[in-house]
C-alpha cells in the first residue's frame, strides 16, 4: 500500500507535470492563432485597397487614352489617332464592372463607381457625333469642346475621390496592421512571460520530485518561446514593409514630374532595401537610346551621373534580357559584363540587381541597384524592388500621357483662336459677296427647282415692283405673263433634265401694279458635287425701251413701205431716224455687256483674292465655293462675248469681196494654235485653196469656231484628225465653193442635226466638254449675212463632217486652178 500511494501520486505529478505546459501551450497557440488571424486580416485587407488603387490607376489611364486618342483624331482627322480611343473604349467598362466588385462591400465608393460610368456613358454619346461630324469635315462647335471638357474634368475628380477615399481606408488598414502588429508581438511576449514564470515556479516545486520529467517540458517551452518570437519578429518586418511600400506609393502619386517622382521612390525604397547606389535610367526605343533620370548614392557621387546619354545595348546586349529581372550576387567572380555592369564593379561594388519598368508589356526603362556587399539582395528585396519599379513605371508613363495632355490642351487653344479668326473673315467676305450681289446693275437672282424665289437683289425688287420679301413668298410662274410661260417651263426642265446648259429669252413680267414689263432673261444651272441640281441662277435685264425701240421700227418700216411711192423724202428721214435707233441700240448693248461684265470682274477678282489670301486658312468645302464662284463667272463672262459676238453679226454691215480661203484657214490655225499643241490635233489641209466671195473677219470667226470645235469635241483618249479641203458646185445657175471640216470627234445624232445650230443650244454638259452653246449659232448667222449656208453630216460615234458653201469669186484668164481634192479621203 506504501508502493501503490507514491506511484499515485508520481503519476498524478506527472499527470500535472505533462497537462500544465500542454495547456499553457494550448493558451499560448489558441492566443497566438486568434492574433495573427487578425493580423493575416488587417494585411489582407490592405492589399485589397493597393489592389482597388491600383485597379482606378488602370481606369485613370484608360480615360486618358479615350481623350487622347478622340482629341488626336480632331485635330489630325487620321483615323490611326483613333486606335488609343477604341481600344480603351472596349476595356473601360470592364475595368468599371471589375473595381465596382472590388469595392462591393463599400456602398459610397460603389455610388462612386456608378456616378463615374454615368458620365463616362454622356461623353462617349457626345463624342460619337463628333467623331462622325469631324469624318464629314464639319467644324466642331466650341461649346461642344466645353462640355465634353467639363465631362473629363468630372471624371478625374470622380477618380481622384474615389483613390482619396481607398487611400485613406489603406491608413486606416495599415494602421490597425500595424496595431494587430504590436499587439501580436506584446501578447506573445507577455504570454512567453506568464508561461515561463507559471512553468518556473511549478518546475521549482516539482524539480526534486519529477526533475528529469519536467527539464523536458522546461526545454520544449523555450522552443516554443523562440519560435513565437521569431514569428512575432518577421511580422514586424512584413509590417515595415508594407508600411514602406504605401509610403513609396503615395510618395509617387503625390508628383507629377518625372525626376523628383523618382528621387522620392528611390529614397523611401532605401528604408526597406540594403543598397548604396540605386539609379533609374528610362529607354527611347525608337533611337536605341537611355538616359539617367535619377539616382541615389550612399557613398559619394553617383556612378552614372543624372542625364548621362546611353546606348540601350550597354545595359544588357541582348534586348530581350531588359524584359527580366538579373540579380547578380557577384559581380568580383563574374566575367566580363554589360559596359553599366563593368562601371559598377569598377567602382567597388560586389552585387547588383536590375529590374525592369513595363506597362503592359511595353519597356519603359530600368531601375538598377548595387552594393558593395556580395549577395546583398535576398528574395524580400528583390519582390520589394519588382513592386516599386511597377508602380515606378506606371508613374512614369502617366506622366508622360499628362506632359503630351497638356501639350495638346495648348494646341487646341492655339487652333481655336485661329478657327475664330477665319470665321471672322468669312463672314466679312460673305458681307462683301452680299453687296456685290445687292449692288449689281441688273437684277439677279437664285431659284429653287420648284420656282420659288431663294435669294434676290434690288435691282430685281426695282424691275418687278416687288419688295425682296413679297418675291421671296412667290415662284417666278406667279409673276409670270401666261402667254410666255411655257416656254420659260419648258427650258427650265430641259436644264433639270441636263439637256442644255443654260438658256436666254425675251419674255414679260407682270409687275406688282398689274402692268407688263419685258426683260431679257439668261438663266444657267448650278449643281451639287454628286450632280443633283441645287439652285437656278436668273440675270434679268429691263428691256422695254428696246421693245418699244423695235415696235416703233417695225411701225417705220411698215410707214415706209406704204409710202413708198409718193413720200421719198420722209423714207429717209426716217431711215435716219432708224439709223441713229440702232446707234442707240449698239451704244445700249455696249452699256449692257460692260454692266454684266462689271459685277462679274468683281466676284472674279474679289474671289479670286479670297483664295489667295485666306485660301491657307480655309477648309476644301470653303475653297470649293470659291472655285465654283470663280469658274461661274468665267463662264458668264464668256457666254457674254459670244452673246455680243452674235449680236454684232446682226448689226454689223457686211461687204463681201474675194477671199482666200488658204488666207482664212492659215489665219485660223495662226489663233487656234495653242489650243491644237495642247491637244495634239493633227490638221491637214488641202493645197491651194480656191477664192470665195465673203467678209474676211467674219468668215475667218466662223472657221475658228468649226475648227475649234473639231479639236473639243473628241474622245479624251482620241488624238483629234482633222482635214480641210473644199470643193466646187453648181447651184441657181451660179458657181459655188463648199468648204468641208472633217473630225473623228465623239458624231453626231441626225435628231440633233438642225438643233445644234440654234443659241444655247447643247448636247453635252459643261463638266464634259465647256462651252456657251453659241458658237455654231454664230457660224449660220455668219454665214446667211454673207448670204451662204452652213450645214454638217454625221453619225453618232463616227465623226463630223461640216461644210459651208459661199459663192465663188470669178477667176482671172490666166489664173492657175486650184486643187480641190481633200489631202486624205475619209474613211468615215
């Protein structure tokens, strides 16, 4: 019994030698666990934040790219200015969607994250219509500029609140880390106390009973002891390294410029990093040149002075090398290295680690570190040093987007001025082009295609006794007398139809007193770019006197012939009287012409100076306009030659008398030659020439105008072949020359045969082959003055064959015959 209550009571002390350090061992763990779960949390919850900053970094750059790559494409309408735009339009959303559920336990910043898509959703609807109004050439209004420029500044502060707030909730975070930090280390210092004393005392009180029992247990208390500790101690220092990290973080967000961003990472990356020379050098990999951006050297002068100029290959020989970290722990035991490599060890340092800067997979530069102890830099440094060149790089290239920002901020400013001044100017020389219009002697006008009258000037208002707003609330058929109508209707549709050009009539108005006017009307089409017609332009002349002139003619000359007999005397006054009519008729056609042609040399000349000196400055629309201003006004200038030109065969008195025809064709080709050398015409004409009886000017102005002719009218890919001959015939028992101009041009139908010879008369557009429609007009009216006659033969697609027949001149006795065969027979 005396054996059994010992070995109890051995067991039971060794029961309590054994269960007490497992239960203060259990405290201990139980305790220690619940600490560094909280402590695990704190850190998981600040690396959540860094991950939403840096998650709005990416959104704050994708933002950036839309308006830079939208604002590119304003200014340069290149659609490859576009590609920043579409590519950051197709992730920001996402990016949005994906920092929205990052802070998904955060309602504010949630509303924060809906607000900025909002917006971002009205400036996108806003630049989709500028994108497809700056494809049409259309100007972008200024207040479009302000509100979209209001949009991007809402969302930058929608940003930079939403990182102010994850900012702060990373202090808060890091904060309580580092709270849990220390209250992990004091606990487990303060239970390895307890426990050690509680486990000393009771060691003392069982030491001579269990000694060799509890010298175990003490034993495994202390390694447990030292293990808590070593714990405690390297959570220390992941809390410093954090904290060191959002140090470096906030100290890169709060610069914007590249060097002293730089110094500010590298000195508070030296905090966590055992290195003495630490140095960032940034790539330009177009040119295959570094340059040093900043540094920071413990033990003296910088081995790569800030600003120094280097190759890329003299960091690493092979490019595809600078994509990776190289830590080389021994640079005394190495062979020969990169050039930056060999400065450093020639500089007594003995490791070295150089981690690259990307964003996205793009090489920005490199951020190099040395010490002058080997294998200075564990894997923490390292992982520390990767992370900082991150955020380095990302830094960086925000701020070189933010410099090319501002950059293109004061470009568009720049270009805004000038636009306003051209604007200006614009609407000065509109003024001038209204008081030409305005002033003109007489009366202008611009029809729409269904009559209505679009724009008038004074002169018209004068004519009709209309004000400009009452005509402007009519059609051109209203005022209109019925009689003369259809006509007038039947030109204007043939000029919808791009049968003819333009067209001229006599017809009366009915003016706004109810009493008859007549004027002279001269109507040409303008139309759009696609061809459509856009607007009638409509010169109306007053010529009532003229009228009354030609009644008061035509009553003489019926006087005259019922007189004829018995009153000589007063035929002649009155043909004296008739005489000077048409002096004054001659005098008003000049007046006439010189007052057409006078507003006409002004639009000319004041268009032409617009062109000149404004045209840098104005877009192709604007100098479309003025081209067409100033090709209009040529052609009117010379659809009013050729109208006098016509006139003045009407009037002028005519003395036939021979002519040589080999005088008249010599003389024809003489003014026609540069016309033939551009062309490249080939024109043969048949030897000797016979003589005719005619007026020389004239019928030199009628050969011009066939030759001419002959040269236009031909295929663009046809070399234009023409042949003068002329042969004899008998006709009203009187001998007869017929001269014959034959092309291989583009043929006439026999349809149009006789029409051709009509005024404006046209078969083809101005845009396909230029000219008034008057020319043959003025070869008949020519030629029934001399008293011959004119006509052609002709196939569509197979050429002309014009001839004009005068009679001829009679020969001297001895006078030789001339040949009257062509040069070539035509094979038409």
């Amino acid at each position: 019994m005396s054996v059994t209550i010992p070995h109890i009571r051995f067991r039971r002390r060794l029961i309590r030698a054994i269960a007490l350090p497992v239960v203060l061992l259990l405290l201990l763990s139980g305790v220690s666990i619940w600490q560094i779960t909280r402590l695990l949390a704190a850190l998981e919850s600040v690396d959540r934040t860094s991950r939403v900053i840096s998650q709005a970094n990416v959104a704050q750059k994708l933002v950036l790219d839309l308006e830079t790559g939208f604002r590119g494409y304003l200014l340069t309408g290149q659609p490859e200015f576009l590609a920043p735009y579409e590519q950051a339009s197709t992730l920001v959303e996402p990016n949005l969607e994906e920092l929205k559920a990052l802070v998904a336990d955060n309602p504010s910043q949630v509303q924060r994250i809906v607000e900025l898509t909002s917006t971002l959703q009205q400036w996108k609807q806003q630049v989709r219509p500028a994108i497809a109004r700056r494809q049409q050439g259309e100007v972008e209004p200024l207040s479009n500029h302000r509100r979209r420029k209001q949009l991007i500044d809402r969302m930058r502060q929608q940003i930079a609140s939403f990182v102010a707030t994850e900012e702060q909730l990373r202090n808060q975070r890091s904060q309580r880390a580092q709270a849990a930090t220390e209250s992990v280390i004091l606990t487990s210092v303060l239970l390895a106390l307890g426990i050690g004393v509680i486990l000393a005392y009771f060691i003392y009180r069982q030491i001579l009973q269990v000694s060799q029992v509890y010298e175990g247990a003490l034993q495994t208390a202390q390694t447990r002891t030292q293990e808590a500790e070593q714990s405690a101690i390297s959570l220390q220092r992941s809390a410093q390294r954090l904290a060191a990290l959002h140090d470096i973080d906030r100290a890169i967000l709060a610069t914007e410029l590249n060097k002293p961003l730089t110094d500010s990472a590298l000195s508070q990356m030296g905090q966590v990093v055992p290195y003495q020379e630490a140095f960032v050098a940034v790539f330009d990999l177009e040119v295959a040149t570094a340059e040093v951006l900043a540094g920071q050297c413990q033990t003296g002068e910088l081995t790569l002075p800030v600003g120094t100029k280097l190759a890329i290959a003299d960091f690493a020989p092979d490019q595809r090398l600078l994509h990776e970290v190289r830590y080389l722990p021994n640079l005394s035991a190495m062979e020969a290295g990169s050039p930056v490599v060999e400065r450093l060890r020639s500089q007594g340092f003995l490791s070295c680690l150089r981690v690259p800067l990307l964003v996205d997979n793009t090489l920005v530069g490199e951020l190099n570190l040395a010490s002058v102890e080997p294998a200075a830099f564990d894997a923490e440094a390292q992982d520390i040093a990767l992370e900082v060149a991150n955020q380095l790089a990302i830094a960086l290239q925000q701020s070189h987007l933010r410099q090319q920002l501002q950059a293109t901020n004061r470009q568009l400013q720049h270009e805004l001025q000038e636009r306003l001044q051209t604007e200006m100017e614009l609407r000065e020389q509109e003024q001038l082009f209204r008081s030409t219009f305005n002033q003109a002697a007489v009366g202008i006008a611009h029809v729409s295609s269904d009559g209505r009258w679009l724009r008038v000037n004074q002169k018209l208002s004068q004519i009709v006794g209309y004000t400009r707003d009452e005509l402007l609330q009519q059609t051109f058929q209203d005022i209109t007398y019925p009689e003369d109508l259809d006509i007038d209707l039947a030109y204007f549709h043939q000029m919808l139809a791009n049968e003819i050009q333009t067209y001229s009539m006599e017809k009366r108005y009915i003016r706004k007193d109810h009493s008859l006017i007549w004027i002279n009307l001269t109507v040409s089409l303008v139309r759009k770019a696609n061809g459509e017609p856009n607007y009638f332009i409509s010169v109306v002349e007053d010529i009532s006197e003229r009228q009354a002139a030609l009644r008061e003619r035509k009553q003489a000359e019926d006087a005259l012939q019922q007189l004829n007999d018995t009153l000589e005397q007063r035929v002649e006054e009155r043909t004296a009287q008739l005489a000077e009519i048409n002096q004054e008729l001659e005098a008003f056609t000049y007046s006439v012409s010189h007052d057409l042609r006078a507003p006409l040399r002004t639009m000319q000349g004041f268009a032409q100076a617009l062109l000149e000196d404004c045209g840098e400055r104005l877009d192709d629309f604007c100098q479309s306009y003025i081209d067409s201003i100033i090709d209009d006004a040529v052609q009117m200038n010379g659809l009013i030659s050729d109208l006098l030109d016509y006139s003045r065969l009407t009037r002028t008195q005519v003395h036939l008398q021979p002519t040589e025809l080999d005088d008249v064709v010599a003389e024809t080709l003489k003014q026609l030659g540069a016309q033939i050398e551009e062309k490249q015409a080939q024109i043969n004409v048949a030897a000797s020439l016979p003589r005719v009886m005619a007026h020389r000017s004239t019928l030199i102005q009628v050969v011009i105008n066939l030759v001419g002719n002959a040269i236009k009218f031909v295929k663009p890919t046809t070399q234009p072949q023409i042949d003068i001959f002329a042969e004899e015939t008998y006709q009203d028992e009187g001998r007869w020359i017929r001269l014959w101009i034959v092309d291989n041009g583009i043929g006439i139908a026999p349809e149009h045969q006789e029409r051709i010879f009509r005024v404006f008369e046209r078969l083809h557009g101005a845009e396909s082959y230029p000219g008034t429609g008057i020319g043959l007009a003025i070869v008949r009216k020519g030629l029934e003055r001399m008293g011959g006659q004119a006509g052609v033969e002709s196939q569509l697609g197979h050429g002309s064959r014009f001839w004009i027949a005068l009679p001829g001149a009679v020969l001297a006795l001895k006078e030789d015959t001339h040949d009257l065969t062509p040069p070539n027979t035509p094979d038409r």
